[in-house]
C-alpha cells in the first residue's frame, strides 16, 4: 500500500488485532472493577455507543476491554462510565466515552492499523484504545507530569505497545512514521500540515479543527492529494505550542 512500516494486508495478522494482542490487560480487582466500575458496568457503556451510532465492533471491543475508571483519579472513578468529559489534572480532560469511540473509528477507517500516533496522550486511555486496535502506538504530550502518570498507568495495564514520548505534537513524529492514522486529542486552530505530510497513502488523520467553534475534521491521504470532511461539533481543549513540566 505504501512506503514501509505502513499498513500491509497481506503481512499483517488480522486475527491479532480483531482478538486483541498477544498480551491480554493485567488483571488484579482495583483494575477488574466492582460496582459503578465493574465489567457489567463497562458493557452498559458499550451499549449506549452502539445506540449513539458506533458500528465498528474492533473499537467497541477495544472498550470493553480497557478500564476507563483506571485512567481518572480514585474520587471521579464512579462516573467514568458515564458519558462525560472527565478532569484530568493541569486543567485537561479526558473526552466523552462517545468522542473517544467516534474518534478511533474514524481513524481506523475499516482497516488494520500498523502504526498509530496519538497528539495529546492527557491520561493515556485514548491511547490505551489506539493499542488494542494498531499494532504500534506513538503518543506525544507536552506535559511531563501527566506523561509520567500515563506512563504508570499503562505499565500496570501490561500494554506494551505504546511508545510515549515527551513533546509538541505540532511537529509530529518524522523519524517514527508514515503513520496509517494520527488522531489529535487537542484543537488545532488550522490544519497541522506537517502531521498531514507524516500520513501514508490511504492515511486518516482525525482532528478537533477550530477555537470556540470547533468540527471533527478527517483529512485522508490519497499520494500527494488530501481530502477533508468536516464532521460533528465538538469540544477540545486546545493544542498548545511548546512542552512544559
Ligand atoms: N487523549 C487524551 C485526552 C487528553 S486532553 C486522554 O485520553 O486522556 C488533550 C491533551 O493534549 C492534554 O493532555 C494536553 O496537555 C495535550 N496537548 C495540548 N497541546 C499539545 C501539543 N502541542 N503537543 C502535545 N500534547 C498537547
């Protein structure tokens, strides 16, 4: 399909990532949940998506599998199922459950995804989705201190095919792409056209675009041409320039 290290269908296990990777989530009880946190609990989240319209069974798969409650603090821990914008610290949120899903689908297209970069890994639970349905995942953020819980975080998950890295999202990831998708978790108030230029052939980047007004926008790679749709009103903390500790 494209330059190597991008989305080959032929080489690529479908089965691994329909089935998840090889390396199941690590379970203990604070991960596995009770009540307002529990499995039972996290399918009902999966039913309210597929009533709200996400149809990809890979990403709500990937859903049901990750612990949402795992990524907020303790005392928000009984409403990360609902579906809301949660704080994360340093004045950042977490995105609706919905946001999330719509999100990953848009990205993953219908497709297999070899490599993935992330813009904003805030909590990390974005990216902890992106892991079960791509096979690598790069994740940038300009905050050490939520990077560094992040990190914590999906190391006791046992994910391990999520590479974080400090730094401003703007520039992307040269060295590390082409990427078959780029999913920014902040508002840009134009289009990043060095991150558009990091996309495969076939690529989706998904974006908040705006400042008080903002749209989804999905730009997709075709060669050298790229095409933009402008999709649901949304709500995004906005991309920030430089990093910060
Ligand atoms: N995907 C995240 C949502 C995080 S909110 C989650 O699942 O929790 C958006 C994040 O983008 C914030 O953590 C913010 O610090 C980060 N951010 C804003 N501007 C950035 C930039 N230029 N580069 C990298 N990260 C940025």
């Amino acid at each position: 399909m494209c330059a190597a290290g991008c989305l080959n269908p032929r080489s690529h296990d479908d089965e691994r990532i329909r089935k998840g990777p090889d390396f199941p989530i690590q379970m203990n009880n604070r991960i596995a949940g009770i009540g307002m946190t529990s499995q039972r609990t996290r399918m009902r989240m999966i039913e309210r998506l597929r009533d709200q319209g996400v149809k990809d069974e890979i990403v709500l798969n990937a859903m049901a599998e990750i612990p949402r409650h795992i990524f907020v603090d303790e005392a928000l821990a009984s409403r990360a199922y609902d579906d809301v914008a949660l704080p994360i610290g340093f004045g950042q949120t977490i995105s609706n459950p919905f946001t999330v899903a719509r999100m990953v689908e848009l990205a993953r297209g219908g497709r297999i995804l070899n490599k993935v970069l992330e813009i904003g890994t805030g909590c990390g639970y974005q990216a902890a989705v992106l892991s079960r349905v791509a096979r690598e995942v790069y994740s940038l953020e300009r905050l050490a201190g939520l990077l560094s819980k992040a990190r914590v975080r999906l190391r006791d998950l046992g994910i391990r095919n999520i590479k974080l890295k400090h730094g401003d999202g703007h520039a992307g990831l040269k060295d590390k792409g082409p990427f078959d998708a780029i999913v920014m978790a902040a508002a840009a108030t134009h289009l990043p056209e060095m991150l558009a230029e990091q996309l495969c052939d076939g690529g989706r980047l998904v974006l908040p675009l705006g400042t008080r007004e903002q749209r989804l926008v999905l730009v997709e790679r075709n060669g050298d041409g790229f095409t933009q749709s402008v999709l649901d009103p949304v709500k995004f903390v906005p991309l920030i320039a430089g990093m910060s500790t």
